[in-house]
C-alpha cells in the first residue's frame, strides 16, 4: 500500500478509535466523506472474480461489519451478523433496510 494511502487509513483507524468506537451516525458521515467505499474497492478489486460463485459483499460493507465486530469485541462473522440484524443504528452504518437482512461477511 502507498504511503499516503496508509496515512489515510491510519487516520481513520485513529478517528474512530479515539471517538470510543463505532457511534454510527458519525462514523457513516466521516467515511462517507472521505470515499470510504471507493478507497476499499480499489485496494481490494485485484482479489475480486468476475465470475466465479455467488456475488460477494462489497469491500467497503465488509470492512463495515469488520470495524462493529472489532469496536464491539465480536470475534465471529456470524455474532457480528446476529448484532448487525438485531441494531437498528449498525443496520443504518452498513447502508441495510428494514426490509433487507444485513450481510454475513462469509
């Protein structure tokens, strides 16, 4: 990774961090604003197929559900899941519906 992209990452890390973790309406504006979701997709798009399997989690909602699990001590994708569908604020950071079940990770 590049050094000016690390910083970046560093810096959000450290932002949120320092806020106590994840208060999602804050959290959603500040990735958001900083082009979160477009930043993970670069990183990751080289270890994405095209074609093979079932569709994928975008990178950025994968790291979304990766930043609850960490802030809230959660060590399992499917824990991470169950708390993701059970809160209506981390259902509004990873961009869920009402109507949708939140995604998985695995």
């Amino acid at each position: 990774m590049q050094t000016q992209e690390r910083k970046r990452v560093d810096e959000l890390k450290n932002e949120i961090a320092v806020a106590g973790g994840v208060d999602t309406v804050r959290d959603r504006r500040m990735l958001d604003e900083r082009g979160f979701d477009e930043f993970v997709e670069r990183q990751c798009g080289r270890f994405y197929a095209q074609r093979m399997g079932r569709p994928s989690l975008a990178p950025g909602r994968y790291f979304r559900l990766l930043l609850i699990g960490y802030f809230e001590g959660i060590d399992s994708e499917r824990g991470i899941a169950w708390r993701a569908a059970d809160s209506l604020a981390l259902r509004s950071f990873l961009g869920v519906g009402l109507n949708q079940m939140p995604p998985c990770g695995g």
